[in-house]
C-alpha cells in the first residue's frame, strides 16, 4: 500500500481531504487556511549543512507555500520547536531569526513560540494560518480538459543544491581538512536552503483577475505534483519536456555529477523546489501568457487518460512519482 | 538560562507569548485560538506501553485541552504523522481510531491529516483550532489580589498511573515471561494514558456565567501550572495542601513505591494531569463553591508575594518547578 492510498485510507471520512491546507469554512466571504508542517533533523534536514537560520527560514517559507498553494495570502504563523540540550541559546537564536525573518518578509504574525525537549535531535513544527476568498480557493481538483497547465519559477535546482551540499559533504567527511569550494552554485544553493514562496504569483493572479482552475505547490518534484494534481482532478496531462523552464546552474550541477543525470530528472524528481502548478482555463490565455515568472508547459486531458511528458523527439513518457516511497513496501 | 527565560527571550515581539493557545483577532464577536501539540516518540511517549489508539485520543485531548484552558471550545483539528516502516498500516489504523474518537466525543472536525516518514521514532503533530467570546477569553495573566484559586478534577493520578506502568515495565524486561498486573489501577492508569480535556468545566462556568480571572491547564504539574499563573499575573498565591484533590488510588501507588514518595509531591510535580488550574474573583464564590467537579485550594495574594503551599502543621513551603528542566544546564 503506497503512501497515497494510506492517507486516503485514514483521512477517510475528515472534512478535506488531500490538499495543502486544511479548510476551514466559516460564516464569512473568506474561507480560513491552516496548514502544519513538521520538519525532522536527519529526515527532513541535515544539520552539516543547513545553517540554523535558513532552517528556521525556511521551515516557515515551506508552510506558507502551502497556503500559496491554494491561492491563500498567510496572517500567522506559529512556531513549536523541540531539541536537546547540545543546541545552545545562540543557535536557538539563530534558529528564531530565521523564522521571524520570512514571517515578516510575508507579514505573517508570529503568535505563539513553544519551545520543549527532544532526544532525537531537532524537531520543528510550523503552523501558517491563512485565508482566501470564497470564490478565489484553489484545490488540487478542478482542472477540466484543455486546461492549460502552468508552474512558476524553474524546477529542479532546489535538488542540484542538495546534490552540490551532499558532494561537499562527503568530500569533507573523507578529509576534514578540506575547505568545500561553493563558489559559483549560489542559484542552486539559495533553493535548496532559502526557498521563497511564490505569494508574488498568488498576487498578479488576483491582479490579473485569474481564478486557477486548480493547484498545487511543487514540494516532491513535478512528476509527483502533476500525478496528485491529475488524480483529484480525475483527468490525464501532456506536458511538454522543452517548456519545463530549467535553469542553467541545474544543467551545469547534472553534467558535473554524472553524463547519465539529466536535468529534466531533477526537475521530474528532485523535490524542494516550492514553486506553484496550477491550471487555468484556455479563455485566460491571453491574461497569463506574458506573465512573469509563469510558464505554460503543458495542457489537461480527458478522463483515464495518462499523465505523460513529450519529449522533443515527440516520445510520450508515462510520468510515475518516485520522490516519496517512504511508506511503501 | 531556563526554559521559561528562553521561550521568553526567543518569542519576544511576538504577537501573544507564554498562553496555552496562540489568540487571533480577527473582525468578530470571537477570537480563534489555536494550539500546535508536537509529541515525539522517547521523549513524550514510550512505545512499551502506550497502545496505539490511546496515542491518537492523548494526542487530540491534550491540544484541546489547551483550547478550553484559555474558556474556548475546540472545532477543529488537524494531525500530521511521521512513521518509519515498522508501523504497519493496521497499526496506523489503530492511532487513527483514537485520533477519530477523541474528536468525536469534543466535536471536533478532523479537517487535515497527514502521513509522512521518520527514521527517529513516530512524531505526532496535533493542532487544534477553537474560539472563545471576546470577553470570556482566560488568560494566564489577569488574576488579582484576592481571588480565589481553583482547580479541577484531582492531580498526581495521571503521574501515579506513569509510575506503575514504568515499574511493570522494568519488572517485564527483567523478565519477558513476565505477565504485567494492571489489576486494580484501572484509574490512575488511565488518566495517563487517555486523559480528558475538561471542556465540561468550560460549560459549566459559561452555564453559571462566570468568567475565570485567569487560566492555565496543569500539563507539567501544579507547582508549575501555578508559578505561570503568578508569574504572567504578577500576583504571588497560597494554597493549602489539605484542599488538594489528590484520588485515593494516587495514594496507595504512591505508599507501594517508596514509604518517601508522598501524594502531594505527585500532585505538585507529576505532570500529564490535563486538569484546569484558574481564578475567580471573590464575588462569584457562591456560583462555584458547589460546582461538581472544581475545587478551591487557595487564593491569590499581592504582587511580589512568593507562590506557597500551606502545610496541615501550618508551615509555609514556597514553590518551585521542578516537572520540566529540559532545557536547564
């Protein structure tokens, strides 16, 4: 039973299932957000090279992209941090600048900070609280046939960053002495460790009058979000290998690591990288095409229809996620 | 530096610091409180003992007994879990069971849950979602000179029932064909191990129309419970230790282990009881003194007083935490 089906299994019967965030509705014209992210030392970071500021940054950056994700604008945040005695009040510290840095950088209120004890090394949990307006919300389901299919950003250089940190780290384990040489990966590296929630997007969509047909945020790599977005949408996608925007620090990191890691992998199944996939109707077209930031790389299709990329020999590739396989067999 | 110091230096300019929720302010008649709980495998609960679906039930009453120890009423809740392989899926049922029912019996909605993997032991992620009227809302500041000091239900029991499970436990691994004897401690094995949020004690002090003071709920023991309270209210308090609700079945575990360990340090230091610590002015005695279920056991005294138990032999011992040092040097 994959990860997928056991969610569906236990969350069977709750009130929303499936989505970035919680829904809560209430009397009013605004629908409230909430969305908790729990991040774990040695699963969900590694502390030889993640500075306890980014970590703290981006602990609440990845919470708010959650709210982004359903075209929400974020209000509070609260912070609850477990550790052991080795963190001293200064890295505690650190930790907290971090995390009062993004929340005001997204005016998101600091409303509660719980600090306790853990054993198992860092424990971190980020509670972003949010609202959209009724007629504005965006799920995972909702795209329709033609709809066109749009991620922000580029993809996969959240991933060549960690690739980049892994190498270095390695390197060091083997010889201490060795000074890791991080010049020139600054692009890649600022992903992996300071990702910054595309509320930016959110706002020219209002702007431009946009309402997504639906979406996602891009947190286990493209594949994985197309898959979950097409599942609750209850249809298939084409999307288009040469419209993936991929930066050219993610091409460079691939062809230094190995000739066989091509880019589009990264982009496919790196994860981390934050940034938004939503669908819109064909009639916004002209609404989205020059937009910033916004990328048109594909198009929703009919019911049972697969979910592939084209490539530009014009193969079809059936896309599978293969980011999360915690909890398979 | 301790944890209170700490919490203190790191969430300073935050909106709303040291309660038992975070409060939000919106537009309304009402205020949305909302509490993130993070328990974390060997640090906030042992696996030998603690059965699945009562995890679920703990995890859910202790968010929510945050919610009513600020006078408000729960209405959602969202749970994320992250798990290793050696969970099973009937295992994650279980925990999901417990999760459901506690929700249930607090008509709580579960509107968010979520499943994600861990190397270091389960992590439970509850957060809690409620309101309270904006002028019912119990702070921890707030108790004046003179009011009285109550309590609910009884304390020590929920540390007496953890006391007998640890010695079973040690006596089982001495001895695997061991057969654990739970017979007869039925009560203080049960409010460790399914505590009860006292939302009850909500409704009745609406029903009677009185609105605490101040409130706090006692999750790491009164000694601690009344030191916040006096502290966020600079106020100093006696109690009397012949009030303290201490359950007879806390004093026969108690009198089992060591003829040193007395029933009022359980009450003081224990930990894990779940039950409200609040005030109320002198003017509304009369509507609780008869209250089922609440106790007076002192009352609040002038600012700069210490915080002191009155002993039966009428000596006075000033209290000090001593449930949480966590983060003690």
């Amino acid at each position: 039973m994959g990860k997928v089906a056991l969610v569906e299994r236990l969350t069977d019967g709750t009130a929303c299932q499936g989505d970035d965030c919680a829904v809560i509705d209430g009397t009013g014209n605004r629908l409230t957000l909430i969305n908790t992210q729990t991040l774990v030392e040695g699963v969900n970071f590694d502390m030889t090279y993640t500075p306890l500021k980014h970590l703290g940054y981006k602990a609440v950056a990845v919470a708010i992209s959650n709210i982004a994700a359903m075209n929400g604008t974020p209000h509070q945040v609260l912070v609850s941090v477990a550790v052991s005695n080795r963190y001293s009040v200064e890295a505690l510290d650190e930790l907290y600048a971090g995390i009062r840095l993004c929340c005001e950088r997204y005016h998101a209120d600091l409303v509660g900070g719980e600090t306790g004890t853990s054993r198992a090394g860092m424990v971190l949990t980020v509670t972003a609280v949010g609202d959209v307006e009724r007629d504005c919300v965006a799920y995972r389901h909702g795209a329709s046939h033609n709809d066109l299919i749009c991620c922000t950003g580029d993809l996969g250089s959240a991933y060549a960053g960690l690739l980049v940190l892994e190498r270095e780290k390695v390197t060091y384990q083997a010889n201490p002495d060795f000074q890791p040489d991080l010049d020139g990966y600054d692009y890649v590296l600022e992903r992996f460790l300071k990702p910054e929630p595309r509320l930016d997007i959110v706002k020219k969509l209002a702007t431009a009058a946009v309402v997504p047909t639906s979406m996602i945020d891009v947190s286990r790599g493209l594949a994985d979000a197309l898959l979950h977005l097409c599942r609750a949408s209850h249809c298939g996608c084409e999307v288009y290998e040469e419209h993936l925007p991929i930066d050219y620090q993610t091409s460079r990191v691939c062809s230094e690591m190995s000739k066989n890691m091509l880019p589009v992998s990264c982009a496919l199944n790196g994860g981390e990288d934050y940034e938004l996939l939503f669908t819109v109707n064909q009639k916004d077209y002209d609404k989205i095409k020059d937009m910033e930031g916004v990328h048109i790389i594909g198009y929703a299709t009919e019911e049972h229809m697969p979910t592939v990329m084209v490539t530009p020999q014009n193969t079809t590739i059936t896309l599978r996620a293969q980011a999360f396989q915690g909890l398979e067999e």
